[in-house]
C-alpha cells in the first residue's frame, strides 16, 4: 500500500504529483481484479491528500485489508504514527514506514530498523513457515541511497532462509520502467543493479498497474518486490 507526498517528490516537473492506478495497455483484468484495483485506488487516493491524519482516511485502509484478509502489512509515506503499529519514527521524524501484523497469523520479530527500511523475521501462525521481510522507503538523491544499499548487503549475510525486499526504492531499474522524463542515466541504476547482484535478490512478477508513480506526464516503475531464491 504507497502513498505520495508532494514535498518529497522525486521529479521536479510542473503538476500535481500522487500515486495512480494505471491498467497496463496489453493487460486483460476480470471483473474480480478490476474492482480491486478501484478500491486500491481509493485507498492510494486517501494517502495522497494529506497522508493518513484523517480518521476517515485511516477507516478506508482498515476496510480495504479487511475485505481481502490483509495480516500482515507495510504503509509507506504516512507522515502520521498510530498506537499499535511498528514504525521507523525513531530514525525518521517523519515515520516514513508503518508496519503491522495480526498476532494470530504472524509472529514477528524485527530485527533492524533505519530511516530508509525496517527488516524483521516472521513466522507463519498456522504452517510455521518462517521468513525475513524487509520494507523500504528510499531517498531520492544518489548520495542519500547509498546507506540503504549497504544496509541490505550487511542483512544478507545474515539471511538463511526465504527473504522479501519490498517497497519504493525511488528508482528505476531499467530504461523501460519509466516513460518520458529524463533519459535514465547509467549512474542512477548502477549502484541498485550492483546490491541487487550482491544480495542474489530477483524481481517478483507482478499484475495489474505496472507503472507505480506518475504526475501525468511521465510514468515510472520504482516500487518493487524482490527476493532471494531460498
């Protein structure tokens, strides 16, 4: 679930800048997957005006995880903090990354939290299946990334079990993953490509909107899931 927040944008161009639904063109979506792109969307639209301080705003994600059995779960760009939720507000004033889970269906335990991520290992209530998750919220400059990168190469050599790395990692990976706009450049991509090579991270296949932030005029892809293949 992302939101976006205006003064933080990554793209200095004229418009308004939020975070939209976009069907991608050679996608056919059934009705099922169609109406849960409306609610996503009226969920993102809650976030981009003004962020989550409006108890009828917080009312709409706690419906939509409701109606889809959502236990376990990371808002990003909330810019308010809740009671009873897990947060990175100690290394980021403006609590960048919320996470939360139901206690009957995950046991979690985390185990790092910085300005730019909050990492932790989970159980499975049920089937006891345990894992690592790590959830990301990135700087926008080249400079600002770099800690997050060494993060996840530090957090990797502690890993030995399946692991997720998901979030907006305000960046593109490849050239296609943004339209119009500045053409990519080799330095913007080279340090992700590089930690991603280290960690043995892959992208996870996705479906539905495939560009994840637009001020429509350029589309760009820079919220992803990763994992290791364990």
């Amino acid at each position: 679930m992302l939101g976006h927040e205006e003064m933080n944008c990554r793209k200095k161009t004229q418009g308004r800048k939020e975070w939209r639904i976009k069907a991608h063109v050679d996608v056919e979506q059934n009705a099922d997957e169609q109406s849960i792109l409306r609610q996503e969307g009226q969920v993102n639209k809650s976030v981009e005006d003004g962020g989550l301080n409006s108890p009828n705003k917080q009312e709409d994600v706690k419906n939509f995880l409701h109606k889809h059995g959502v236990r376990f779960v990371a808002l990003l760009e909330t810019k308010v903090k809740l009671e009873n939720w897990y947060t990175n507000v100690d290394y980021n004033p403006k609590v960048r990354i919320w996470v939360a889970w139901q206690g009957k269906a995950f046991q979690v335990n985390i185990k790092q939290t910085s300005g730019q991520l909050v990492h932790g290992k989970a159980t499975h209530a049920t089937i006891q299946k345990q894992f690592y998750v790590t959830f990301v919220y990135e700087v926008n400059t080249l400079a600002g990334r770099l800690p997050l990168w060494q993060d996840l190469k530090s957090i990797v050599h502690t890993i030995h079990e399946p692991w997720c790395v998901v979030g907006d990692f305000n960046v593109v990976l490849h050239p296609e993953k943004r339209v119009e706009g500045d053409v990519i450049q080799h330095a913007e991509v080279v340090d992700f490509a590089k930690c991603l090579e280290d960690c043995e991270l892959h992208e996870v296949n996705t479906s539905g909107a495939f560009f994840t932030w637009t001020n429509r005029t350029i589309w760009s892809k820079i919220d992803r899931a990763m994992m290791n293949s364990l």
